[in-house]
C-alpha cells in the first residue's frame, strides 16, 4: 500500500489497527492482569528504564537531571503516557522525516511503512517511565491525534486492497483504530481509500471544493461543514488542524464546536466572518458578524471591516481568543481580542501588532502567538521581535527593543521560560535562546537545537529526544 496522500499530524490522524493473526483488536496478551483489572506490563518492565546518562546543558525550565530516559527513540505525547513504537525487530521508531508535521514541533507520525508490518506499542508513564501496558498490532501507520473535546489519543492504520476480478475496479480501504493513553480502544472505523485526517474523533474528508465531511469515528450521524462566498473554498490543514476559508482561519473543531466560513471571498464587498456552531445540532454558537471589532480595526463608511483577514486562536472556558487584520492597507497588523461566548462581549483590552511577514510560511504565522500551557501568556512575533502579552486583557508584558536581535518565540514552559531563535551573526543560521517570560532576562543564550524541550499536560514533565537518547525532566521554576 502506497503511504498516504494526506500528511496527518498531531491532531489530524486516522487511525488503523490491526492485530496480528488477522484480528482487528490490539492484542495485550503480553501484559499482566494486576488486581485492580488494569492492564500491565511483564514485571520486568514496570521498573523505571536504565537509560543513558544525561551530559547535555542544563536546560532552563527543567530540573538539572532526568527523571529517567531512553536510548534513541521519539514518543507521542498522551498526557499522562508516552507511546513509544518498536518495530519487528525490536528498534524504537524516532519519528522523524515524515512530511507535514504539527507546527509545535511535537511528533505526528511515530511509525510508517509502505504495508502493514507487525509492532509493538508501548505506553509509559511520563514520571518514571514504567510500562503501563503494551499492544501488539499489524500497522502501516501509527500517529498522534485527538479525541473528543481535544483528548490526546493515538492512531493506528492498516490499509487493505481487493484486487480487482477482472470486471471490477480495485478497492482500497484504510481501518482507523484510535486508543487512549491507557491504551484502551476509544473508537474504530473503515474509510475508502487513504485520502482523509483523523481530528477530535472525526473521519475528516473533502466533500467537494465548499465542503468537509466530518463523520464520528466511535459512530453517529456525519456533520457537513460548508464555507459560502463568491470564492467559497473549505480546506482542512492537518499541520495545525484548522478551516481555510480564504483570508479567515478557525480551528475546524474545538471541544463540542465545529467552524465554518461564510462570504469566502477576495472581492470584499463583505468581509469574511468566521461562525462557530454546535457540533452535534448545527446550531449557531457564536460568530464574527455578531461581534464588535476590537478598537484598532479600520472601518469603512457603513461601518464595515476594509480587512477580510481574520481568525481564531483558541476557544476554551467560554471564551473566544480572536485575530483580526487591521486594515486593507495594512496587511501584516493584527488586532487581537478576547470574546465572551454567551454575549458576545470583548474581554478586556486588545494587542495590536505588525508581524513578520513571511510569505513563505502558509500555515499559522501572522496574527497568532505561542502560549503558556495555562494560557495566562502569550508570545507573537512582530516586526520588531518578540512581544509578550496577556490573552485575557490584552496587557502587553513587554516587547523587544529595536537595538535588539529579534527573537521568534517557538514555545513556553509551565513555568513561563520562553524558547526562541535569534539569526547567528553572519552564518545564516539560528541561535537558540531561553528567557524569562516575564522579565525578558536571557536565561541561555545559545542551546542545541535539540534540547529545546517540549512539555507534557498536565504533569508539566519536560522531554527532548537527540541522538544519545529520549530524556524526561521534572520542571523547575
């Protein structure tokens, strides 16, 4: 079977799974039964691993030494989990090289091949290590997703073909199996085909140029999300899991809400508006149109935005975090707000900032931050550097000065450490920063890529993945 056509991350995953000697469940006869009725590992993998020793920098943000580790190997990050992936003969995947990953730099696909091929999945626990329980599975594929209302789940995929009799055209399916971070089966589902994402326990396809269809993996009715406009034209971006509707931007699914876009267009005789609606009923939630525009978004004479640009960075709490293009003549500027659901009332103050234009980078640079995991921080990057500010009033913390490198934030601790790049001084190349996110104090100025870690919900554990081996921190203020 050919690798996908559709590049899933993170969050976009199909799953398949399928268990060896033929059976669509994973097997876990390899695990111990303890009393309490969980599933287990053999004894002698429920011991925090030996891994190898630690000899990098100190890491700011992280504890000066591991809680344990691994030799090489990539992990998806469940939460309280990892999912590791050994092959056939025993070799941790590292997940790496597949195209179309998540933006945040976490791991999308772990383990690919061109047919299914047997594996072995190993769920671990983020503080000690220990093995909770393992799965032996028949797999081409195996990836991060979601499940409902943004539950951190895996994919497994198995692809199968019926060649044709000589009359019939041959047919292709793909098994979707999504399990959680205990390793229990959430849902599972067949598609034709390999030509669709996996998101929010949803099979997401391409329903013509206006349309995605969105079918429930674990059973139910399909939703239809249609964008409507003179240049109306849904797109699913599984890098980050949103809408593209044109000029407006929306995660497609957030919790029990779906978006879509109405008046797609580039002629601006209206403004595109972003609309979120029940997922389950279709009935509208929430929407731009029915909102007032932050101060510092340029209107015309009838009281109409002169920018269609426009999106959404986060639905969570009752609240809407929004982005909106300033002005038709200001391309790059963004004004960013916060909105109560239920009154549609705008929270606190608004950020204006012009970002850096990069017109190379199509998914999710300007009018977007990165933020703390609490979400009391975030971090954009202007024109000027980096600027920090608070999404719930809109507070600017602090930003760059012009005699300054620039910095591009790339993620936050728990703690609130900000990790960037600043441009290497005549090379071309990237330096790699930690400062305090508060206090713009330089807390490393010059890190190996590879140690810039990422962070698991809701422990806050620290992780890096490099050559020597897969190590995971406690955090540190």
């Amino acid at each position: 079977m050919n690798k996908y056509t559709v590049m899933a991350t993170g969050l976009v995953l199909s799953l398949g799974l399928v268990a060896g000697c033929g059976s669509s469940e994973g097997d876990d006869s390899t695990t111990a039964k303890p009393k309490d009725g969980r599933s287990a590992a053999p004894a002698q993998d429920r011991a925090t691993p030996e891994g190898p020793t630690y000899s990098g920098p100190a890491i700011p943000g992280l504890a000066a030494k591991p809680a344990w580790s691994l030799g090489p190997s990539g992990a998806i990050d469940l939460g309280d989990t990892f999912l590791f992936v050994k092959d056939a003969q025993g070799a941790y995947a590292l997940g790496r090289g597949w195209e179309g990953e998540p933006i945040d730099g976490s791991v999308g696909t772990l383990h690919s091949a061109d047919d299914p091929e047997p594996a072995t999945l190993e769920f671990r626990d983020v503080k000690t290590g220990e093995v909770r329980k393992i799965l032996k599975v028949t797999t081409d594929r195996v990836a991060a997703t979601t499940w409902h209302d943004g539950v951190r789940a895996v994919a497994v995929f198995a692809g199968a073909t019926t060649e044709s009799d000589g009359l019939s055209a041959e047919k292709s399916t793909t098994t979707v199996t999504v399990y959680g971070s205990d390793g229990a089966e959430l849902g599972k589902a067949t598609a034709e085909g390999d030509t669709f994402h996996v998101n929010e326990g949803h099979i997401i396809e391409q329903d013509g140029e206006e349309s995605l269809k969105l079918t429930p993996i674990d059973g139910g009715a399909a939703h239809k999300v249609t964008c409507t406009g003179q240049l109306a034209a849904c797109g699913f971006d599984p890098r980050n899991k949103e809408i593209d509707g044109g000029q407006a931007h929306a995660p497609l699914i957030t919790g029990t809400y779906a978006f879509h876009v109405e008046n797609a267009s580039t002629y601006e005789t209206d403004p595109e508006q972003l609309v979120m609606t029940d997922l389950a009923t279709g009935k509208k939630a929430w929407s731009t149109a029915d909102v007032t525009p932050p101060t510092g978004v340029e209107l015309d004479e009838d009281g109409k935005r002169t920018s269609g640009a426009l999106r959404v960075l986060d639905v969570r709490d009752g609240r809407v975090l929004t982005a909106w293009g300033a002005g038709a003549l200001s391309p790059d500027t963004w004004v960013t707000a916060t909105y109560d659901i239920a009154s549609g009332k705008q929270i606190g103050g608004s950020s204006t900032y012009s970002y850096e234009d990069e017109p190379a980078d199509t998914i999710n640079t300007e009018g977007s931050s990165v933020f703390t995991p609490d979400r009391t921080l975030a971090a954009a990057r202007t024109k000027r550097g980096t600027a920090v500010w608070q999404p719930a009033d809109g507070k600017e913390v602090w930003v760059q000065k012009d005699d300054e490198k620039k910095l591009k934030p790339l993620r936050f601790s728990p703690t609130g450490v900000l990790y960037g790049t600043t441009d290497a001084d005549g090379t071309g190349g990237n330096v790699y920063l930690a400062v305090d996110g508060r206090t713009k104090k330089v807390l490393a100025k010059s890190l190996p890529e590879e140690n810039i870690p990422l962070f698991t919900r809701p422990s806050g554990y620290g992780y890096i993945s490099t050559e020597k081996g897969f190590f995971v921190f406690p955090t540190q203020s």
